[in-house]
C-alpha cells in the first residue's frame, strides 16, 4: 500500500509539474505604432492633428502636459500635428527616455 502511495504521488508530481512548465504566458499585445495612435487620435480624417484632438490623447496625463507636448510636436508652428511631425515627436520623446534610463543606471 505504502509503494502504491508513493507512485501516485510521483505520478502526480510529474504530471503536475508538466502541465505547469508547459503553461505559456498569455501572448503580450502589439505595441500600437505611431501610425495607429495618430488615426485613432485624428478623429475628424483629416489627416491632422488638432489641439483638442491631442488632448483626447489617454496617455497624456494633463492638459497642461498636451499642450507643451503639442507644441513640441507642431514643428511649423500652423497650429497642427501631422502624421510626419507625430512620428519624429514619439520618436524624439522614446530618445529621451532612453537616455534617462541609461543616467539611473550609472
């Protein structure tokens, strides 16, 4: 009784830890691009940004934030963002969090 006891425990064990190295992490979600970001954003199709459409912006945490961000963005000053300018001001905004990561590490 004692030897069936104990193969059913390792019976157990085994496949218990198998189903548990065989589970998989839930696949991650894509990254929206900048592209996706901006159409989801630009809300009237026209191919522009808006202030008031940046604002919308959830990952914007204030509306004073959007607005220097905006105007960061707005590289020709005409009071919109385009495709063109949303793309290098992500691109500009990831750099300088890099370079911040990179300054707590040392």
């Amino acid at each position: 009784m004692r030897q069936f006891a104990m193969w059913t425990l390792a019976v157990v064990c085994v496949f218990g830890l198998s189903r548990v190295a065989g589970a998989q992490d839930p696949p991650k979600k894509a990254k929206p691009t900048p592209q996706q970001i901006f159409d989801k954003l630009d809300t009237n199709h026209d191919g522009k940004l808006s202030l008031e459409e940046y604002k919308a912006n959830p990952r914007v945490k204030s509306p004073e934030e959007a607005e220097k961000r905006f105007a960061k963005f707005d590289t020709d000053g005409d009071k919109s963002v385009t495709l063109e300018e949303f793309k290098a001001g992500i691109e500009k905004l990831a750099s300088h969090k890099k370079e911040g990561k990179k300054e707590k590490k040392n």
